[in-house]
C-alpha cells in the first residue's frame, strides 16, 4: 500500500479484498473445493466500503460482479440497483452494454428488470 496515495491506499485495501474474493469464487468451481465460497462470501463482507472511501461506488459493482461468480444472483441484483440507484447517470449505459460479467445473470428477471429501467 506504500505505492498509493495516501488517499486511495484504503480504497485499494477493500478492492484488494474484492479480488481475493474472486479467486476464491472462482476456485470454488474446482471440484473438491466448494468451501471457498463460503471463505468468499465472508471476505466480501469485509470488503464493503463506506462512501468516504468509495464515493464512486466502483466497489459495489466489483462485489456484484463476485457475487454472480458465487451464484448469490439476488445479492448481486440487489448490488447493482444500490449501484444504480445511488449514480443513476449510469443507468443508460448499463442497459446498453451489459460486460461479460453479467453474462450469468442475462436470463434473470430481475437484472432484466434492473436494465430496462423505470417503466
């Protein structure tokens, strides 16, 4: 944490976190190592942020992306309306161009919900 800024060094602690988490997800999908999605689930936990530190939300995206991994598609639905929600500038581009990361999550109706937007 030296390298950062002295004022992102604690944003890079929780998106370092956030990261872990990932691999950890990811290799929850090996067989024989289901576990780690629990070890997953709890460093996200402790990789939430407060807006002093992530004032963008960049974080909240990131732990959904995480969560989609898990398979915890409600939580990570859930994520991303806080998300939208809270930068709702965003709302227009999220509809239009839905990253690879949501791919899982393309047949659920509450992300499909989530990015058509308010009726």
């Amino acid at each position: 944490d030296s390298a950062a800024p002295p004022l992102r060094r604690e944003y890079f602690v929780h998106e370092g976190r956030i990261v872990v988490a990932a691999v950890l997800a990811r290799a929850s999908k090996l067989p024989g190592h289901e576990p780690l999605a629990d070890s997953a689930r709890r460093i996200l936990e402790r990789a939430r942020a407060t807006p002093d530190v992530d004032p963008s939300g960049e974080l909240i995206g990131y732990e959904a992306f995480v969560r989609t991994i898990l398979g915890d598609h409600d939580e990570a639905v859930a994520l991303l309306q806080r998300y939208l929600t809270d930068h709702p500038d965003h709302r227009a581009g999220f509809g239009k161009v839905t990253a690879w990361w949501w791919r899982d999550l393309q047949s659920d109706p509450a992300f499909k919900a989530l990015i058509a937007g308010p009726t």
